[in-house]
C-alpha cells in the first residue's frame, strides 16, 4: 500500500468509536495531507489539513497547529493568486504560533513558502533565543 492509503488506515482506525483518539487522528490528518500536498491533489489537502488544524485546536496543541498552518499556507501558495489571501492568512497564522513558541528556524524558513507574500518580516531579537 502506498502512504495515502496508510494514512487513511491509521486516520480510520484512530476515529473508531471505541478509540476515538484526537492525537492519532491529528498526526494521520497532518500526514495525509502532506501526502495529498506532495502529489498536488491541493482541494483534498485542503480539507484534510483543516481537519487536523481543527483537531489540534480541541487538544490545545500549538506547535501542531503552527504546523498545519504552515502547511495550508503552502497549499493556497502552490494553488495559485486567486487564493494569496488565505495563502497570506494562514502564513501569518504560523509565523505568529512558531514566534510564540520560540522556534525562529520555522519562522525564517516561511519566507520561502511563501513567496509572492507581501508579508512584512519583522523578528525582535527576544525570538532569537
């Protein structure tokens, strides 16, 4: 089986109403996501990677919602102008969790997601540490 299909499993089997385990059903969405990224299926991505931001809001995990964030922004990047201003929204939506939690590597690194951005880059050296 190929990756999209493990991901569907183990999203499958995480949502069980015996198990019904969010931390397994927001690693399984975050990863089918960047499955569907990778192989430009972007309307699917789309969805499954709001599904698992959703999820990683419920359990209050910040740096998993900066993740999905940072992922949706690329998304809208790669599906083109029409969609800058949720490409725009979703950059910022990271960059502001990533500075939050300390991680000035993430931050530096969303520059080239996106690119065609108008985002104005202003780091304060506290975000150095």
């Amino acid at each position: 089986a190929d990756a999209k299909e493990a991901y569907k499993e183990a999203l499958k089997l995480s949502s069980d109403n015996c198990l019904n385990h969010l931390p397994g059903q927001a690693w399984s969405c975050y990863n089918l996501g960047l499955v569907y990224r990778y192989k430009k299926e972007f309307d699917e991505a789309e969805k499954i990677l709001k599904r698992a931001l959703n999820i990683n809001k419920q359990l209050d995990h910040y740096l998993g919602q900066a993740k999905n964030c940072c992922n949706l922004a690329l998304v809208y990047e790669r599906k083109g102008q029409s969609f800058k201003v949720q490409a725009i929204f979703y950059t910022n939506l990271a960059k502001d969790a990533f500075r939050e939690l300390g991680y000035i590597q993430n931050v530096e690194s969303l520059r080239q997601i996106c690119p065609t951005c108008k985002i104005r880059w202003d780091f304060d050296d506290t975000c150095r540490t």
